[in-house]
C-alpha cells in the first residue's frame, strides 16, 4: 500500500511537485479499521496488571495515526500486552520494528533505580529509556510530560534559526513586519504545542526554569526580530507587537481544552482520567504534579478575556 508512495502540497488549487513519502499513514487509510481491531483485541487479554479509572474501566493502549501505547502497572503485564500486539500484527500481516520501540518505566523519583527486567518484542530485546518522544511531546521517566521543557526551547530555537536562514536565502530587502508575522504563524506555536497538559501543570523547581526558560527564549527571539536591545522588559515588547505572554495564551488554550473535555459524555475515559486525577490531588493535598490542580488554579484566578 505505502510501497512507492508519492505526495504533493496543492495550494490555491495549484499543486507542487511530486515528493517519495517515507514517513507517516494516509488520512482515511484503511489500515484504520484494522488497528481498531487491534484495540479490541487487546481489551481481551488478561486486564488485572492495567491501569485502572475510578469507574473501574482499564485502559492497556493509547492509538493514534500510527503511533501506539502500551501501558501496564506491571513488568509482567506489559510483557503480555507486547506479545498480544506482536501475535494481532503477525495474522494481519504486519511487523513491529524493535528499533523504532522503546519501554519507558515510570517512577516517582530519579532515586529510585529503573526496572530490572528486558522486554521483547519476537525474541528481540527492546530498549529501556528516561524519556521519549510521542506525538511531538517528551515524556521523561520521573517527570512525565513536564520533563520535556528543555526540548521545547530547542525545537523552538532551530526552528527561529531556520526562519531567519530561509529568509536570507529569499535575498530581499529585511522587514521586521515580515518577519514578525512569519515567526508569530509558524514559529511561535512550537512554544505552545501541547500546552494544554504541560503549560500550566504545577511542577518541580527543575521542570519550572525549563519553564521559564521557554519563555524567555520566545520573548528574546521577538527583540532579535525587531532589533531591540535585551535589555528592553518583555511587558514593553509585547504591549508595542501587540501580543500576549505566552503564559496567558496558554491559559487560554488550556482552558478551552478543560470546556470540551468536561462537555465529553461520562463514559468518556478521557474525562474519568481528568477526573480521577482532580480526585487523587485532593486526597493528597494538591499533589505537586497534577495536571488538573494547575488548571483549577488557573480557572480560579481567571482567563486573560482577550
């Protein structure tokens, strides 16, 4: 189905050339379905080592397009889970790469010493990582989703440096107007990607300067743009663009991300994960960690109405 695949950007009704598409599925492909089958397939096999909703609904697996996450709260159970899915791949057809597979063994502190154990994957032995990359988001061992900061800053540091190289390429007369409108549509929602379950999350003091970091990465790129000193307060900067603190856009992201989820149906399990987490933060007296408490205490203290 993918083999010599080719794609093109169309544009206005005009289409570019044609490129060799190595990565990703098709939108609408049919393998849909057949994943889907996987799903199901995998809420047969034995659920008493998967993680468990206040509603008493186990979950063992995460799909999206063609990424997959297995999720066990034992060794055992998550060996089991991989065999599963290898043992659906192979009657459909399909292989797994043990290369592009990765196990990511959570836990509370960096102290606590990784799981001895090797999982495979048809008899081959896959990787134990502290952190990895799923739908554009690093999730470390200790800190989850909050550990992936200092990735953010890069990804969105090389994307300014490409910005500015390509602009160079064009060798036309510099416009900060330009450039200011480029780096704000294309740049800036780099630093924003995924705010919804990590920009407002309480976090350690670690994860909360690779915050802040982000930030002031975000800010000192618009002065470079504009050719202002460092010097010149971040409230000035942006009063004069215009534009909000990337603090308050994720706030506001965040929050329309909390209304469509609490208007989800109530079997929904990504509303039972939602609430299951506000339930667990305050038995533990606002655990510093939670998702949900930071968006409370955010909605508490209001949304900029921009």
């Amino acid at each position: 189905m993918y083999t010599n695949s080719q794609v093109a950007v169309k544009v206005a009704g005009r289409h570019g050339n044609m490129h060799k598409s190595c990565l990703g599925v098709k939108q609408g492909c049919p393998l849909s379905p057949t994943r889907m089958g996987m799903f199901e397939y995998l809420q047969s096999v034995e659920s008493n080592s998967r993680p468990q909703l206040s509603s008493s609904q186990r979950v063992s697996a995460l799909m999206y397009a063609d990424d997959i996450v297995l999720m066990s709260t034992t060794a055992e159970g998550l060996q089991r889970l991989i065999n599963a899915t290898a043992q659906y791949c192979r009657g459909k057809g399909m292989t797994i790469s043990p290369a592009k597979t990765a196990v990511v063994a959570f836990r509370s502190t960096s102290h606590k010493p990784a799981w001895e154990h090797t999982w495979t994957c048809d008899g081959a032995p896959l990787q134990q990582c502290d952190a990895w990359k799923y739908l554009g988001l690093v999730f470390t061992a200790t800190r989850g989703v909050a550990g992936g900061m200092l990735e953010m800053q890069r990804q969105q540091n090389a994307a300014a440096g490409l910005l500015r190289r390509r602009f160079k390429r064009l060798d036309c007369h510099y416009s900060v107007d330009v450039m200011m409108h480029l780096y704000l549509t294309t740049i800036a929602p780099t630093a924003s990607y995924g705010c919804e379950v990590r920009g407002l999350r309480r976090m350690v003091a670690e994860c909360r300067t690779g915050r802040y970091n982000l930030e002031a990465s975000y800010v000192q790129t618009m002065r470079e743009l504009c050719g202002v000193r460092r010097f010149v307060p971040a409230a000035v900067l942006l009063q004069e663009l215009g534009e909000l603190p990337l603090a308050v856009e994720w706030k506001r992201q965040t929050l329309r991300f909390w209304s469509a989820l609490t208007a989800l149906p109530e079997a929904s399990i990504f509303k039972q994960a939602a609430m299951d987490d506000l339930a667990a933060a305050q038995q533990s007296n606002k655990q510093l960690g939670s998702w949900t408490v930071g968006m409370c205490e955010a909605a508490w203290h209001g949304a900029d109405s921009r």
